[in-house]
C-alpha cells in the first residue's frame, strides 16, 4: 500500500505538473475543463486503488 501511496504522489504530480504548464500556455476553457476531469478522475482512481487495492472490488 505504501508503495501505490509513494508512485501515487509522484505520478500525479509529475502529471499536474505538465498539465499545468499546458494551461499556461494554452489558456482554452475547453481545455481546462477537460483538464480538471482527467485530474479528478485520475484521483478517483488513485483513491479507490488504495483504499481497495489493485483487484479490489469492481475490478
């Protein structure tokens, strides 16, 4: 658990990350609107992996 918790942090950060930079410079609503669904999804899921664990439920 630990480990998906550690890659979790880095991976999403490392995502907000060029995503962010995207923004930037793109600057479309569209775009950001798109952006903030990935990333809620991505924490959704990122979540649900930890709480329940790689095959947990629903898997």
């Amino acid at each position: 658990m630990m480990r998906d918790f550690i890659t979790g942090i880095i991976g999403i950060a490392m995502v907000v990350t060029f995503l962010g930079i995207m923004v930037w410079w793109v600057k479309a609503l569209p775009l950001i609107v798109i952006i903030v669904c990935v990333l809620s999804l991505l924490i959704y899921d990122w979540i649900k992996t930890l709480r329940y664990g790689v095959s947990g439920p629903g898997r």
